[in-house]
C-alpha cells in the first residue's frame, strides 16, 4: 500500500529481450551505412577526376595502351561469384547458425584472398606507372582505393570468422556479420563502375 503523494510502478522484465538487433534497428547498420556513404563519395570523386582529366587531355590514355582485360575481368567474375557465399552467411547469421555462419564466413574470405592475388597480377597490366603522367596516377588511385577497402574488409571478415571458432563469442557478432556482409555487396557493387571506367572507357 502506497501512502499519499507516492507512485505506484509496474516492475517490467526483459531479461528475455535480445541485446542486439538486426536491419534498421540496430546501431551498426546505421554505421555502415554512413560509411558506405562516404567511401561511395570518395569513389565519385575519383572517377569525376578521371573523367575531367580526360576531357582536357589531347589524347588519352596518356603515352599507355589501356590496362590488359585479362585480370581485371577475371576478378570482376570472382567479385560476382563472391556474392553467393557473402549471402548464405548473412542468411544464417541473421539465423543465429553459427556453426553455418562460420562456415560461410570461411569461404568468404577464401573469395577475397583469391580476389587480392589476382589484384596483385592486375597492378602489373596496366601498363602504365603511378608517377608517369596524369592518367597513370589517377588509374593508380581508382585500383589502389578499391584494393584498400578489400583489403581492410577481407582483415575484418578473418577477424570475425576466427572469433566465430575460437570466441569469446556473443550473439552480437552474428550482427557483425550481417553489416559486413552488407558492406561486401558495397565493395562489390563499386568495383563495377570502376571496372567500366577503368578498362572500358579507355577502349570506347
């Protein structure tokens, strides 16, 4: 019994409630989404710059025949193929599987690996040097941003894969996958662009 002037307050438990959410209610998709925002711009910047660099420019490519198709196209198939494995963990992370999770967490990062050893043989067909001209740089610039974003994702994508066999693990971390996996469908959706501007443009 409550005496004058006090509140009586229903007590509410949510110790069954989850500590983590997936899409729009959590956090972190929110995060990455901002990122992807602002690498997406970055990419925009680079690619007006090729354009108006090739605009003032009498000739282009500058003193370079065109990067080789071979290795650029040969990852732009690994890329793509890299999306069946990215969406199965997702799927069964956003399951709560882990031992499925891990599983295609694992192939993923057999994909990007794969995807950086061809990026390295791609580097060597573009036939033109980073400090030649300004068509040699700013090529340099669109691969070497690229490489660096799958780079640090292939890093954050092993990291999250060991902790899933390994631990501590938490059931958070199947969120830490479901935004990576949206973050891979961002380095693989830029690359297409990149790819046209890079080894397509210089052909038209």
């Amino acid at each position: 019994m409550t005496t004058t002037g006090e509140r009586q307050f229903d007590a509410l438990d949510v110790r069954g409630l989850t500590s983590y959410a997936f899409g729009q209610r959590s956090l972190m998709w929110w995060g990455t989404m901002g990122l992807m925002l602002i690498e997406g711009t970055v990419f925009a910047i680079g690619v007006m710059m090729y354009f108006y660099l090739r605009g003032v420019a009498s000739v282009w490519p500058l003193d370079a025949a065109p990067p080789a198709l071979r290795w650029g196209t040969l990852n732009t198939a690994i890329l793509l193929l890299s999306l069946w494995p990215n969406q199965m963990a997702k799927r069964a992370a956003e399951q709560r599987d882990r031992v499925r999770t891990r599983l295609w967490l694992t192939a993923c990062v057999l994909f990007a690996v794969a995807f950086l050893g061809v990026r390295a043989l791609e580097f060597t067909a573009l036939n033109v040097s980073w400090h030649v001209n300004a068509y040699g740089s700013v090529v340099w610039l669109l691969l070497g941003l690229h490489t660096t974003h799958l780079l640090t994702d292939t890093i954050d994508t092993a990291v999250l894969a060991t902790l899933l066999f390994t631990g501590p693990f938490e059931g958070k971390r199947f969120v830490d996958v479901s935004e990576n996996a949206l973050y891979w469908y961002f380095v693989v959706a830029s690359w297409l662009p990149i790819y046209a501007v890079l080894y397509l443009a210089p052909r038209a």
